[in-house]
C-alpha cells in the first residue's frame, strides 16, 4: 500500500541534543511538508519542498534543519537551538499542483528528558 | 493576514443528534479549502476539497458546504465512531501550495 511512513512514533531528547526524525513516502508526490501541532493549536509549518534539493523555509523555522535528496525523502532534524521542541511532528507530501489534498504521515511525538 | 477559526472547540452529541461544526476564514483568495479527520495521535485524513461558494460535498454521515465567508460539516446521525478532532485548512491564492489550519474542533459522540 503506497503511503507516507514516519519514525519514530515516540522520541526522546536530551539538553544541547540533535535529533532526527524520519519521513519516507511512496506515492511518488513532488512535494512534501513537515508541521508542528501543539495541544489547542493549528498546525503550523515548519519547512516544505516542492522539488529534491530545493526547500522553502515556512512559519516557525528556527531551530529546524531539513535535506531533500531524494524525491521520497524528507527528513527534519530538530537541533539544540529549539528551545520547546516537545510536540507532534507531522508529514505530508503532495501529488502535483492546483488544489490537490496533502496527505499526511501518522507523526512523531518528541519529548525533552 | 490569513486566518481559519473553527467553532465551536469542542461538542458533544449524544448518538444520533445531527449538529454542524463552523470553519469561518479570511483569505487574499481562495484557492480551496480542505477538511481533515484526525484521532488521537495520528496524522490528519481527508475528507473533502472545495472550491468555490455554493460547492457541497458529501461523504457517508459528512457534508460539508461553502460560503465566500465560512464553511459548515453537518453531521447526521453521528455515532460514536465519528468522534474525532476535525480540522479545516484553508489554500490562499498565490501559487505556493501552504495550507493555513484552524485549531480544530473536537467532537466526541455518546452512545
């Protein structure tokens, strides 16, 4: 089944740590999305790529590092420069332009030890 | 500045009693606006794409409308299935392809 695979589910992080999360998609989408959802909160997006090797910065950054090498990957890292990383870390990816639907992973919730 | 608020937060029905959650939105044009299922710790899943005022769709107990200003889910005859947080995301006009979120509301049915 084609579909878009994050790992962990659950992730631990400890003070001054990087940490890397993982998104894997095999529906042959151009683009692909990492957002942050925080309880009451919207999503808010971090980074997206529309094509391998080119991203775009989104709303909330800082912090957040991201590679796109490959067009069925897309993954994020969360360095020690972001202060409140403990969230539910969603990704997405999209097939195509004009108004299609994002599809989303099943997320990666980070905490701080 | 584009904004997407959804209300009620949260609602409780008790099975069977139809109701509407609201997705109202400001945006320099719409390009669509999507809504999405989530349940506890998963991602978000599609339900509908609209694209312009007077659109409907519909999807088993789900149908969602759409006015220049607002978006409406009826749901009828929910069951307890259906409880779910559901968000709206709005597409502004532009040709970048970033969705803006509500904050979702949660929606919990009692058999």
């Amino acid at each position: 089944d084609g579909g878009i695979t994050q790992s962990p589910k659950y992730l631990f992080r400890k003070e001054g740590q990087n940490v890397t999360l993982s998104c894997e998609q095999n529906l042959n989408h151009d683009a692909m999305y990492w957002y942050r959802q925080d309880p009451g909160q919207g999503l808010r997006l971090i980074y997206y790529s529309q094509i391998v090797n080119d991203f775009q910065k989104g709303d909330i950054a800082e912090g957040y590092s991201v590679s796109r090498e490959k067009k069925e990957s897309f993954p994020l890292t969360v360095t020690s420069a972001q202060k409140n990383p403990t969230a539910f870390y969603l990704c997405a990816s999209l097939q195509g332009w004009g108004n299609q639907p994002q599809h989303f992973g099943d997320g990666t919730r980070l905490s701080i030890l | 500045e584009d904004q997407v608020t959804q209300s009620p937060e949260a609602l409780r029905l008790q099975e069977g009693e139809s109701s509407s959650l609201n997705c109202s939105y400001t945006v320099s044009g719409l390009r669509g606006l999507f809504w999405y299922r989530q349940d506890p710790g998963k991602g978000p899943e599609f339900l509908f794409t609209l694209y312009s005022a007077g659109e409907e769709k519909e999807k088993e107990r789900l149908k969602a409308t759409l006015t220049k200003k607002e978006s409406f889910l009826h749901i009828t005859a929910p069951k307890p299935e259906d409880s779910a947080t559901y968000l709206c995301a709005v597409q502004p006009q532009g040709g970048s392809e970033k969705l803006v979120f509500g904050k979702g509301t949660k929606l919990t049915v009692n058999p």
